[in-house]
C-alpha cells in the first residue's frame, strides 16, 4: 500500500481503524481483509464517494466510504469490484467502508472476496449510522489525539529543559529523551564514536544501522545533508538529526531506536536535538575550539603576570584533566564534556582533555571520562593546578576510580614545617636524580600508589620492569632503601615541597 502525498497530509494525528470500530455508537465491524489491530491500520481522514473510480480523487490514507450505488449497474459485478479495490489500494486509502441500505441489504460477497484478496480492510457500516457520523467521530478522535500529543510534547520539553539545567546537561537531556520516548538514545561524534547514551542498549545489529543512520545527515554524506532522517532494521525504527553548529566534519548526530515510536517523538526529538546544539554548538566551532584551546594553553603554561587578565580575575579555579574511557577524545566528545562541567575553557589535547573553571563549579563524574581535579589556585598558579590535575589523574587511572581530587596538606603536618627550608632540604634530598623527570615522577606516582607496580605501571603507562628499574635506580643514586616506611615518608614531603 503507497503512502500519503506527504506534501499535502495536514499535521494531524492518524486514527487506529481499531479504535473507530471499538465505538459502540457507530456499530462498524470488520468484514474482509487484514484485521484492524494486528495490522495497525491507521486512518488520515474520511471520504465519500460513489464515483465508479474515486482514485484520482484520493491522496492516501483515507476510510473511503461508499453505498455502492454503481456496483449494480456492472454488468460483470465480480471483475468490476475486483478492479475497484485494486484501485483503491493504488491510491493507498486505509480502509473501505460499505454503507448498508438503502441500495444493498447486505455486503456483496465479491465485494468481500476482492478485499481479502487485495488486502485491503472493508468495514460494514449499518443502515443507522449515517457517514457524516463516521465523519464526525474520526474528527474528534483526531482532535483528542491531537490534545494529547500537544500535552505530550510539552511535558517532554519542561522536562528536556530541565535536564539541561542540570551540572551534567549533555548526558542528562539523553537520559531524560530516553525515559520520555522509551528509546535508546545516542549522541555520535563525526568520527562514528559515542559520546554519550542512554537506554536501553541495543544488540550489535541495531546499533551498526543506527550509526550507518547517523553518516546520511553527517558531513561525509554531501555538501549539503539533511537535518535528519528516518530507517528501519526489523521492528525497530530508527531517527538521526543533525545537531547545528560546528565547522566541516564536526556535527554529531542524535540518533535514536525505538520499538514502539509515537507520531509526537519527532517533535520531542526536535527539541532535543536543539538544546543539544546550544549545549555543545559554542564549543565546536575550528575557530572557537582553536581560540579555547590556545588561551588554555597559555594559561597553565603562562607567568602569573600573563594569566590573571587573561581570565579577568584571580580565582580561585580548578584544572581538571580528563581521559575518555575506551575511545579518543574528539572534539564532539570533549565540546560535550566542557558543556557539562560549564566552562568553554578547554584543550582537546592530545591524549588528555584540559579544563578551566571557577572553583566554585561542582565537578561531578562524568560518564565514559576519567577525571583528575586540582586543588582550588589563584590564577598565578595554574601551572602548579596542571601538575596537580595530572596527577589526580593518573591516580584516577590506577585506581579504576571515575574521579580524583587532588589532595593538599589541610592544615597537617607539613605545615610544621617552614616553605623555603623545606624547598631547600627537598633540593638536597632529590639532588641526585632531579636531572632525570622520567625517575622523579617514578618516584611520586610510586610512593603515591603505596608501592605496587602493577598500579603504577598503568598510571605511567610504562610496563612494570620499567617502573622497578627505575626504583632500583632511583635507590641507588639516593643510597636509601625505598622500602622502608621512614625512607618513603621522607621522600614523599620531598616531593611534594620539590
């Protein structure tokens, strides 16, 4: 059966064929072809006509009802009909109604035959229903759908705008989209990675259509491609829509699955996929990610001089370093990312994504990244806040933790001890491996990881032969023995005042 002239179907709610013939007061029933409720035949609109062929007066979708005041003059009535019905299928109308008396006392059995033949639903409508009741039942039936998608589009857009407001608003708004519309939701970067789902997942079948879904309305697909479209794998029906923003080969597409789709989810999608391209649109630009990434930079690697009216105040602020788990960090990932912790100071970077923002953002896990936080710094020692941030990180890392905080003194007993002497016996301390970053940072995450090779290896991403040879110089050149509890304490203040 052909589908509706889309360009003439006014935006109005199709009416199950079931629903009308549940209506007591209209006594339909179905008399011929597919039943109604297994083959969710649905109803654009009503029309009467008792022309001997209607088609060229039909768009599709419509309950065609007819008295059948020219099937008696057929000369050959079983042919005749048989044709008709064939028509009225080609013009893809949903249903045929056939009015009882007062020309035909009862359905005219090739009547019947023609429609199980062709597949086409007949419904028998008695002598005391008259088809402007039809009518007027499938409006109000329209109308009510009609209210009830509108109630149901707004309540979903409170509650999108809501998950938008929250500290995590990317992943937030997809889990809202997902509960709403009982989808599995998707947020897919260019490159075909995840940024972020929600749902339930689907199986590898699904989710492989769903991405192939997510390249037709992305850069690669044309110069020019659609905003979004539509698929099938199986039972399932799948959407994409483009999300605005960004330079070429950077829309990220949302996509969506859905086993049981309502007319109103494109409309909700829409929305969704709107407050998602205000959400990560500023941070996806070349021009803008370029200018972000090249001031973060500055930052922590500027004098104090530099960095302070660069941000416009002196903090304090955090640093956050973060790793994607399991995929690379592109820039629809990492744009998504600083939109959630709100701060458009970021750094792609190469193996880390780095962070600024005011210390009194809250930093909560982020799901699929792996964070390490500084310590709240003054503007003059963001440089300290990346070592730290680093480092939170990589303790992060080893510890299969989601989020790290850097750990100062707090007022222990380090403080006991004046800065510049302790700098200064730090220096003599570490002296003989100080040339050589590679040990000294050995040192620290080692220490820090309470001796286990296995941790450490993972954290500097070296094997653990590597992490005990260093330690094995390392305790040669300071002729200590790092295994003594006492030797490690002293080494450890050493660090942290080096």
């Amino acid at each position: 059966m052909t589908s509706p002239r889309q360009d003439l179907v006014p935006p109005t709610p199709q009416i199950p064929l079931s629903a009308l013939l549940a209506l007591p007061d209209l006594g339909l029933r179905q008399v011929a072809g597919p039943r109604a409720a297994q083959a969710d035949v649905r109803v654009q609109w009503v029309h009467t006509s008792e022309m001997e062929d209607p088609v060229p007066y039909l768009l599709g979708g419509e309950l065609l009802l007819t008295a059948g005041v020219h099937f008696t003059a057929a000369a050959d009535a079983g042919p005749y009909l048989d044709r008709y019905v064939a028509r009225t299928v080609e013009a893809g109308a949903a249903a045929l109604g056939f009015g009882l008396a007062p020309v035909h006392d009862r359905t005219p059995a090739a009547l019947v035959e023609a429609c199980d033949r062709h597949g086409l639903p007949l419904v028998e409508v008695p002598p005391r229903t008259p088809f402007t009741a039809v009518a007027r039942a499938v409006w109000q039936a329209m109308g009510e759908a009609r209210t009830r998608e509108l109630r149901h589009v707004t309540e979903a857009q409170q509650a999108l705008a809501a998950a938008a407001a929250r500290p995590d608003p990317v992943p937030a708004v997809l889990r809202r989209l997902a509960r709403r519309l009982d989808v599995w939701a998707a947020l897919v970067a260019p490159d075909g990675s995840e940024v972020y789902a929600a749902g339930t997942a689907p199986d590898a079948g699904i989710r492989e259509a769903a991405h192939r879904l997510a390249r037709v309305v992305g850069p690669a697909a044309s110069a020019r491609p659609p905003s979004s479209a539509t698929d099938t794998h199986g039972a399932t029906r799948l959407s994409a829509y483009a999300l605005a923003g960004g330079g070429p080969g950077e829309r990220p597409a949302l996509v969506l699955a859905a086993s049981h789709p309502d007319p109103a989810d494109h409309s909700v999608a829409n929305v969704a996929a709107v407050l998602l391209s205000l959400l990560t649109g500023p941070h996806l630009g070349t021009a803008e990610a370029a200018r972000s990434a090249a001031l973060v930079r500055l930052l922590l690697g500027a004098a104090a001089e530099e960095a302070a009216p660069l941000l416009g105040s002196d903090g304090p602020w955090l640093v956050v370093h973060a790793l994607r788990r399991g995929a690379p960090a592109g820039p629809a990932a990492a744009a998504a990312l600083g939109s959630a912790l709100g701060t458009a100071l970021l750094d792609p970077g190469d193996e880390a994504v780095r962070l600024v923002l005011p210390a009194d953002r809250e930093v909560a896990a982020q799901p699929g990244w792996t964070l390490g936080v500084s310590a709240p710094v003054p503007a003059a020692a963001l440089d300290e806040g990346d070592r730290q941030a680093a480092g939170a990180a990589r303790r992060a890392v080893a510890g299969r933790s989601a989020l790290v905080r850097h750990r100062g003194a707090d007022g222990g007993m380090a403080d006991l001890v004046a800065p510049d002497d302790a700098r200064v016996r730090a220096r003599e301390v570490l002296a003989p491996i100080a040339g050589s970053p590679a040990l000294v940072e050995t040192l620290r995450t080692w220490i820090g990881l309470h001796g286990s090779w296995d941790r450490t290896s993972v954290a500097l991403g070296v094997h653990r032969n590597t992490v005990r040879q260093r330690i094995g110089r390392v305790a040669t050149a300071l002729d200590v023995d790092p295994d003594d509890p006492d030797v490690r304490m002293e080494l450890w203040f050493a660090l942290r005042w080096l």
